[in-house]
C-alpha cells in the first residue's frame, strides 16, 4: 500500500508579470522569467526608491508595469513566505444597487 503524497501545490500566474510558482523560490511570489520576489521591491518601494530607481537596481528587469502589479497584489504577499491562495472569505458582498435602482 503507497502513502499518500501530500497535497503538491501548482503554479499560479498572479498576474500578467508576477507568478508563484512552488519550483521557483519555494513558490513565494516573483516576477516572471526571474527569481526577483515581489517582496524585495515592495520594501524598495517602502525605503523611499522610485520607480525607475528599482528598475535601474534590477536591470531593467522589474518594469513600471510590473511593478504596478506588485502594488496591487501587495496584500497576499507576505515576506518569506510561499503564496497561501486567495481567501474566499475576504470577498464582497454584492452591493443591492437592484432595489435602490427601482426605487
């Protein structure tokens, strides 16, 4: 009888620049086609670097673009830490705009 293997993890694609990919830096998030993890340039950011600064610092690998992808995923990043999911329960509630409308 074979043990069961533990739940493996699959690549997601964060974005059009930004991945976490358990074979890549123990599948904390990085931008693609690199080993650059998101959090790195979020903390340049926080330190006060500009954007083309961080680029520069890369060598051009990190673009404005990517970069604004980093910002908007911020919140599921955490530091040394592997991508965890999307939590269901952080999702909105649907507005009842339906009701207001027709009032």
């Amino acid at each position: 009888m074979k043990a069961k293997s533990p739940e493996q993890r699959q690549r997601i694609e964060l974005g059009r620049h930004i991945v976490a990919d358990p074979k890549i830096c123990g599948g904390q998030p990085t931008f693609k086609g690199t080993r650059i993890m998101v959090w790195n340039v979020l903390e340049q950011l926080e330190d006060g670097l500009t954007w083309s600064e961080i680029g520069s610092e890369w060598d051009g690998r990190v673009t404005d673009e990517a970069i604004a992808e980093a910002i908007a995923i911020a919140p599921l990043v955490e530091k040394h830490e592997p991508f965890k999911g999307f939590h269901v329960g952080a999702r909105r509630k649907s507005a009842r705009r339906a009701a207001a409308v027709a009032a």
